[in-house]
C-alpha cells in the first residue's frame, strides 16, 4: 500500500507559481500528487491545515553545522533537526569545519552524515582556498563533480583581489552553474573589533568594526565580477551602503546576488548596550539606518535570500566576557517567524516574497535540486506548513544543541506545525519525529 497524506484546507503560498489559494495537497510516495479542492482522503494521513499556511520547503543558504571538528557546538543530526523545527527542507554546510571542507573527502563525508540523519537535506558548501588560509585555491573540480555548486571561505575574506578573479574565472569555465560567496570584511579594518564602530561602540568602550570594511570589499567583488562575468554571491550584507552598490550593479548586469540575516533585519547595535554576548555577531548588528535599507532591499529584491548564518557556540564560550566571546548566533529555529512578525506582519514585506526569499531564491543559487519548487503535481514533497497567527515567546532548550540566541526572550508570532522531507513528516504537529 502506498503512503499518502493529505494537507488538508492549507493556504497555499507558493511564489513559483504565483499561487496563494486555499487548497488540499495530496502527497503519495514522497511526490505531490493531487492539489485542489475536496480531495478524497481515503487511507491518507490527514493532517487538518485550517488556518495554516503551506509554503515549498525552506533552504538555508548560510548554515554553520560544525560538524566534522566541532561536535561539541553542533552535530549534522543536531543542526539538521534543528532545521526540521523551523521549516527547513535542505540547508548549506558552510566550509570552516575542521578539517576544512577543501576536497571531496569530506564533502562525501557530509552527505553520508546527513543521509543517515534524515531531518533534511544537506548541500555542503566548498571552500575557495585550502584550509581556508587564503594562498592557494582548493580543489573546486573535484568538488563540483562531488555536486558542491557554492564555494566560500565564509569566516573569512577571500584576502586579495588576485585569487577572487581567479576564482571567478576557473568558476566559469565548469558545465555547471557554480557560484562563489564572499564574506566581505576587510581584514585590515576590523581587527580587534567586536561591534559596529559608531555611537554606541565609543559609549561601550568597545573597539568597532565600521561598515565601510564591507563596503570596500563589496565595492571591489563587484568590480571583479564585473570584468570577469562570474557568479558572485556576497554574504550577509549588513550596511546602507553595501545595498547601494548592490543595486547600482544589478542594473549594470553584474552577475551578483545576495543575502541577509533575520538578526540584522531585526536588531541594531543598540541591542548591545547590555553587553549580551547573544547580539555579538560577525558582520556586527549596524544602525537603525542600516537596517531599514536591508528591509527595503529585501522588499524591492536588491537583496535576493534571507539566511540564518546559523552560528552554534558552546553555553562557556557565549557566556565568557564579551571581548572574549566568539561571534554568532542560531538562526534556524527563529528565521521564519522573525522574518514573519517583524517584515510581513507590519507590511514591509509581502508573504510570497518572503517565502521566495527563504525557499526558491536560496534553492536556486544553492543548486537544491527538488527544493524551493512550485507545489504542482508530480514535485518532490518537501513542504512546511505553519500558523501565522501563533505567538510564542523564543526560550531554551532548542532543538540545536545551542542555545546561543538573539531572539531568546523574544515573542515571536507564526510557527512551524509541520515539515515535510520527501513525503516523510519530519515535523508533525510541532514536534520534531524521529
């Protein structure tokens, strides 16, 4: 007998197809199989969706999972479920692991983990140089015939103008669309710097890292992509100015997308006036100013992908001082209703622009085969369904092994009921299955 379950009465949200009706989704042996209305529910699972809305899966572009290296922070099983409980189908695993995710060892490594787990799928990011060192370049070709179609030394700049371009040339020349992500820091302009430099870094007494170290290394991504026609991708843009750039080179045909936190849509550097580590983030929470250009940008599409930059810490290095505090956050839990309750509630945002912001844009770029995709039938069944209208407020413990977050204590409305990974519930009526 085959499986099926039946997503009854949804609100189904689907940016793909530009589809927002309230409909029945049938899914049978891990593919959708019928939507509409009044689908018979015979030998189904049903699952009463009044209320709910159903959206493709999530994807998170930006996910720190630690494993291998540093079990002790987060594990794939851990990071995986985690990402189940928010309404993530597929996340990244960015690069700065130990060893480095340099050579298809360890993305094959990755994947086997992942498998074995079962929460969601898992789509390793390379990185660009070996070991991360910035000297020479890893071993991309092997990599992209691994399936890796991402590379980033994200933690770090990539260091000189000379290994961008030849990243973004060698990227060029694979069949597949390959993408490089840069973090865009200046080395040079925020050492020792543990917040935004501005008012309230000269109040706290704390050393800065001012916006133009982004700006700067933005400036010249784009140039570099510009000249080279390759697929830039820049990470976690946090300034006014940085949008500004980003703009201007999307109407000149640069080849450049882009994303940002729900932290930094959310927050601003007068978030740290209680020293809570929990706000310490690389690249730093900016002004108010900032924040409202990032909101704008995800509005209008300048920038193209909200991800979480999912940051899991160990409870004694987060609650050490604050100059000793490692930078990050946890994200994948929260994104979705930080991103609900502070841009689509007020209206900054609309919803389907949002989920396509956190399903289909990150999909794509990511190469997430069989994510993000329009709810037809005959598509891959991975699909989150959540309440818009619960508030609940953020509290420990999480599904992460971490329990690092800038929305601790924080009321939030809409919340994950239900996961699906391939027509198997990973989430069911909120709690995380297996």
């Amino acid at each position: 007998m085959s499986e099926r379950v039946l997503f009854r009465g949804a609100r189904i949200v689907d940016p793909v197809a530009g589809r927002d009706e309230v409909a029945d989704v049938s899914v049978v042996d891990g593919r959708i199989d019928q939507v509409g209305p009044g689908i018979e529910a015979a030998e189904a699972e049903v699952l009463d969706c009044a209320g709910l809305v159903l959206t493709p899966g999530l994807v998170d572009l930006h996910t720190h999972l630690r494993e291998p290296g540093f079990e002790y922070k987060e594990t794939i099983a851990s990071g995986t479920r985690a990402a189940a409980a928010g309404g993530f189908t597929a996340v990244s695993s960015m690069a700065n692991t130990d060893p480095v995710t340099d050579h298809a060892g360890i993305v094959a490594e990755i994947r086997d983990k992942a498998a074995e787990a079962g929460a969601a799928d898992v789509f390793p990011v390379g990185a660009i140089t070996k070991g991360l060192a910035g000297e020479s370049m890893a071993e991309l070709g092997e990599m992209v015939e691994a399936g890796v179609r991402v590379f980033s030394d994200d933690g770090n700049c990539v260091p000189t103008a000379r290994m961008l371009r030849n990243a973004l040339v060698y990227a060029k020349a694979f069949p597949a669309e390959v993408v490089i992500a840069d973090h865009c820091e200046d080395a040079s302009l925020v050492e020792g710097g543990h917040m935004h430099e501005g008012v309230q870094s000269s109040s706290m007494g704390l050393a800065g890292r001012p916006a133009e170290a982004e700006e700067i290394v933005v400036a010249r991504d784009l140039a570099i992509a510009r000249a080279t026609g390759g697929r830039i991708h820049i990470c976690h843009v946090s300034s006014a100015r940085s949008v500004e750039l980003l703009r201007r080179a999307k109407r000149d045909g640069v080849r450049v997308t882009a994303e940002v936190t729900p932290h930094h849509l959310v927050f601003t550097d007068d978030d740290l006036v209680g020293y809570d580590t929990n706000f310490k983030v690389h690249p730093p929470l900016r002004t108010a100013e900032d924040r409202e250009a990032l909101r704008g940008a995800v509005a209008d599409g300048t920038i193209d992908v909200i991800a979480t930059d999912h940051a899991p810490h160990a409870v004694e290095e987060k609650e050490s001082e604050f100059d000793l505090s490692p930078p990050g956050t946890i994200g994948l839990e929260t994104a979705l209703a930080a991103v609900l309750t502070h841009l689509v509630a007020p209206g900054i945002v609309e919803l389907p622009r949002a989920i396509e912001a956190m399903s289909a844009m990150p999909a794509r770029i990511l190469g997430a085969t069989g994510h993000g995709g329009s709810i037809d039938a005959g598509a891959p069944a991975n699909l989150t369904a959540f309440d818009p209208s619960e508030t609940w407020v953020v509290q420990a413990p999480f599904v992460s092994k971490a329990r690092n977050s800038a929305f601790l204590g924080r009321e939030l409305t809409g919340r994950v009921r239900h996961t699906m990974l391939r027509g198997a519930l990973t989430v069911a009526d909120g709690k995380v299955r297996g």
